[in-house]
C-alpha cells in the first residue's frame, strides 16, 4: 500500500486539530462499542490509545530518540485495509504518529503490539489517500529492530 502516509506527518504535525473533550469522548464511545462487539481485551492510556503488547519483546525500553524496523498492517474500524508493510521498514521514533509513539516506547524490540488510535493520536482531520478524516486506526505492529 502507501507506507508515505507515516513520514508525511511531520509536515503535518503543526497543522494538527485541536478536539473538543466533547470530540474525544464521542472517538472513545466508538472505541470501547468496537472493543465490546469484537471482544477485545485492550488497555487505555490517559491520552486515549487502545493497546495490547501481544508479545513480549526483549532488552530496554524502545525510546523517543530511537530508529525503529518495523512491519504493519493498519485498518479503519470498519476492517478496510489502509496500509501494510510485510517486510520491516525504519523509521525515527520521533517521527511516527502519535499514537505509534506511544506504544513503542512502551516495548522493546521483538515487542508485537495491536492497538486502536483515535484521530487526535492519528492522522486527525488530515484527509489521506486511503485515511478519511477524523479516522479511528487500528494498527498491529510487529518491532523487528532497535537502533
């Protein structure tokens, strides 16, 4: 697919929405409804991301300063697919969306993660090519290399 939707977001970043609580908690409701239809067993941090370390990984921490190999599958809520990268792919930490960000530095390397973003650690109102607007994501995310 188009794997260029996570480096233009530093382009991207000043030009980022400002949601209304009243914005983030219709995202949640949406969230924790998908959660219950579908079962899933996800843990919230305080900044709205969705997230499970599925697996393990090993050694420190991934951190903000940190490149990251890494391959993907990424969807809407709806299951459409948005992007894939099978073969890893590096990236500067620092540069991923938001809630990406957050996950990793959460694991290690070798660290599978699946997790559900809401807009506002996403892509926000920024229309991409295969990314709606105001767009829920879900991510699994497998870490392949830590430098």
């Amino acid at each position: 697919m188009n794997n260029i939707i996570l480096l233009i977001l530093p382009l991207m970043l000043g030009a980022c929405s400002t949601y209304s609580d009243q914005d983030l908690s219709s995202f949640d409701k949406t969230i924790q409804a998908h959660i219950a239809k579908n079962k899933l067993k996800l843990n919230k941090t305080d900044s709205g991301l969705y997230f499970k370390i599925t697996k393990m990984g090993l050694g420190r921490n991934i951190r903000y300063q940190d490149s990251v190999s890494i391959s993907y599958t990424g969807k809407l809520l709806s299951g459409k697919l948005v992007d894939i990268q099978t073969k890893p792919i590096t990236f500067a930490v620092k540069d991923l969306i938001m809630g990406w960000k957050e996950a990793l530095i959460m694991s290690q390397n070798g660290s599978e993660i699946s997790m559900i973003i809401p807009p506002s650690l996403g892509y926000g109102d920024h229309k991409l090519e295969q990314i709606p607007q105001n767009a829920i994501l879900s991510f699994d995310l497998k870490v392949w290399d830590v430098k």
